[in-house]
C-alpha cells in the first residue's frame, strides 16, 4: 500500500512538472469540477489530475492509517509530513486553478508535491527496513546458480581453433573485450539523449557521428586502462578472472599502447565537433581511469557515488556537441544519471558481495552490509525520480517522457520491493536488470520526445 500511494504522489509530481500537461491542467479556470465537455483534451487531462489525486489522497489515507500502529518513530515522523501536507497541496492547487496565481506559488505547488514524494520515499524505505533487514533469504544459497567452477585457463582455452584468420579474429576479440563493450550501449544514449535535447529535429548527422564515434573510443580508452590497473584485483574475483589482462592474453605494454591510441582518436573525433566537447571527452577518460580506479574504488565506501559523475559526463559531452556549452537543462540529465548509478550498481554489489570482498573493495553491502545497501538503493531510486521529474520541469519534454518515468519507475520500485522481500542474489539482479530498463527507456523517450513530437 506504501508503495503504490509512492508511485501514486510520483504520478503527480511528473503531471505537474510536464509542461504540456500543467498547462491542460492550468486551462481548468473552476474547482473541484472542470467545466466543459471531455472530449475537450485539455478538460480531460485537468479532470483525470484532480480524479487521480483524490484517488491518491485516499491512498496516502490508507498507508498511513495502515501502518502507523506497527510502524517505527521515524517512519511515523515521515507519514505525518505526507499526510500533513497532502490538504495543503490539494489547497494551493485549487487556488491556483480559480485565481490569477503567480509563477511562484506553481512552483511551490510543485514543490510540495515533490516533498511529499520525498517523505512518503523515506518512509518506505525505513518501513522495508523494519520488516526484512534482520530476516535471512527466503531462498537458501542452495537455490542459486553455482558459479561457474571450471578454471580459467581451461575456460578461455576451450574452443581455441588454429589457424591465422582464427588467431587474428580472437586476438581481435581480446581486444574488443578491452574496450568494456557492454557499457557502450547504455553511455551512447545518454549522449544521444542529450544530444537530442538541446538540438530537437534540427540535430546534424555529423555531430552524432563524431560525438557518439568520440565516445565509444573514449569508453574503450577508459575500459582498457582500468583492466591495465586492475588486473591482479581481476583474478582474485570469479566474475572478472577470465578478463583478457588477467589471464596474460594481453601484455600490460600492448593495453597501455592500445588505451593510448584510443584516447588520441577520440580527442581527435570530438576535436571535429569542438574544443569543449573534446575537452570534457579527455576529462571523462581521466575520471573513469584515474579517479574512479585508482582513489575512488579501492579506497572508499562511496566509490558508487561519487564515481556516478564518470556516467553523467556523457550527458554534458552530447550537451556540449551540439550547443558548444554547460547549460542546465543538459546539467539536470546528467544530475539523473548521476543519481541512477547508485540505485543501479548496488543491485550488482548486492549480487557479487563476496567477490567485491575478495578483491578487497570496500563495496557498500561488504562494509555496511546488505541491509543498508537496500535502503540506500531506495533512497536514491527516489532522488533519480524526482531528478527525472525536475529535467521535465527544465525541458519541453511531454506526455511520452512522462508516461515512461512512471511506468518504469514503478517497475523499477517494484523490484526493489521484491529484492527486500526476497534478499537473494537473484532478486538483486532482477533490481539491477529493471534499473537498465528504466534508465534505457527513459532515454528512448527523451530522444523520440525531443526529436518526433
């Protein structure tokens, strides 16, 4: 119930942070009826907002009424907040539908909305704590997937077929696998999106081209430096010994020559779009190489966090590709990458605890444990959504981008619901797959929101 009036205020917010659906909302001059016909689009998408948010209101109701007798102080404390400012909300949005009201007090319409998410968030979250945080898995360690037993030599030997075109072709392989390929989708879209934001229908093929071209050459650049750096890490960890340093398919001087020639040719294909985008490409590798691997990772429990900046950098880079500035709405696109990645890889910690323990990474589940690690996934599930909403509010982005922020992110929510009920390795990869859906489709709807409708 908790979370379904969660996702239920989150419909509000996005609504009220749509520009094309605030104005519909806004062209309704009476309270609480709408006067004129539905058929009218604008009557219909004011009155389905005043019906969802008294269908949300008695949501908020129930959870509260529900789970205040068995639930802790502070969670109490934030149900309070979220039922206390709920009639407050309601007011302001009637007042401003019936009277000549000022920007401002929109905002604060908003605004409060968003504080309601917010308290109604961290009351999840602390609820789910209560109830599964010292409970074991519902499924044994017996029920997973054993790990892949056989040795690393014989797994990277099988299936080796002679012959020169062979040879050429795995040795072609080992260095693709260098370059981190399955990153590549997910950062090209990022900077697609961004790209697509600033630029609407009038975007230049040769400035995707070079941009997205100078991006996959500068996530090689930084994938291979950081295999270079960690590979006697790699082959104390099942997930990562099979990597093509780790097993001497690549010696250190060859990565190092290959890292290099992809950092000089992707400066040189963002060059071809501008300096800064050229610049803020070579700060990316830096970043992920030097930052991230080397002082980030091994050294700090919130290597996570801070190193999120490495994925919002494409977003800045696909802004600066196409206007030749930092500007804030490409800024607010990176803010929700930026928060995404904790609600993300903490799904994946989660799931490899014990082998980020044996490479000696200080992982948010090894030093705080699962049960933090869970809380915090939902706190930051929440501030990627109401980033999402704010990019909204900064961007002419519609009814599209709307709708697939709260779908997905209520399925996104609901695998981290399960991931607390379950607390398996399986329900965590379920989490951490739902994130990538959510993150990929909101990107899908930026572009064909921005560049189609």
């Amino acid at each position: 119930m908790l979370a379904a009036a969660t996702v239920g205020v989150y419909l509000l917010v996005v609504v009220g942070a749509t520009a094309a659906l605030a104005d519909a909302v806004a062209a309704c001059g009476t309270w609480p009826l709408c006067a004129g016909p539905l058929t009218d689009p604008q009557v219909a998408v004011a009155t389905g907002h005043r019906v969802a948010a008294a269908a949300v209101g008695a949501l908020v109701l129930a959870a509260v009424a529900l789970g205040w007798s068995s639930s802790t102080p502070r969670v109490r404390a934030a149900l309070f907040v979220a039922l206390a400012l709920y009639p407050v909300q309601v007011g302001v949005g009637a007042f401003v539908a019936v009277a000549d009201a000022p920007a401002a007090l929109s905002g604060a319409h908003l605004l409060t909305a968003m504080v309601i998410f917010g308290s109604l968030a961290l009351a999840l979250a602390w609820q789910l704590e209560v109830e599964t945080g010292d409970r074991p898995p519902v499924e044994t360690a017996a029920g997973e997937t054993p790990p892949d037993s056989t040795p690393v030599s014989a797994r990277s030997d099988a299936g080796r077929r002679e012959g020169p075109l062979a040879r050429a072709a795995a040795t072609a392989y080992v260095y693709f696998k260098l370059m981190k390929p399955r990153l590549m989708w997910l950062l090209c879209l990022v900077a697609s999106a961004a790209m697509a934001l600033a630029a609407g229908p009038d975007l230049r093929l040769d400035t995707v081209l070079y941009t997205l071209g100078g991006g996959v050459l500068a996530i090689g650049a930084s994938g291979t430096f950081n295999h270079v750096l960690e590979r006697d890490i790699d082959r104390k960890m099942a997930r990562t010994a099979d990597r093509p340093l780790a097993t001497h398919r690549v010696p250190v001087r060859n990565a190092l020559a290959f890292g290099g020639l992809l950092t000089l040719t992707a400066v040189v294909a963002f060059l071809q779009v501008n300096p800064l985008t050229a610049l803020l490409g070579f700060t990316a590798i830096v970043f992920y190489s030097v930052v991230y691997t080397l002082v980030l990772k091994p050294n700090t429990v919130q290597n996570t966090v801070i190193g999120g900046a490495a994925g919002a950098l494409p977003a800045l880079i696909g802004w600066a590709a196409v206007t030749n500035a930092v500007e804030l709405a490409g800024i607010a696109l990176a803010g929700v990458i930026f928060l995404w990645t904790p609600a993300h890889f903490y799904n994946l910690a989660l799931a490899y605890k014990e082998d980020y323990a044996r490479g000696g990474f200080p992982m948010m589940p090894v030093v705080r444990g699962e049960t933090a690690t869970r809380r915090h996934i939902v706190y930051y599930l929440a501030a990627t959504l109401l980033g999402a909403s704010v990019l909204t509010a900064l961007s002419d982005l519609g009814w599209l981008y709307a709708g697939v922020t709260v779908a997905f992110g209520a399925l996104f929510l609901w695998t981290v619901v399960r991931l607390h009920r379950e607390r398996t390795k399986s329900a965590a990869l379920r989490a951490f797959h739902a994130s990538n859906a959510y993150l990929g489709m909101l990107l899908v709807a930026v572009l064909v929101d921005a560049m189609v409708l």
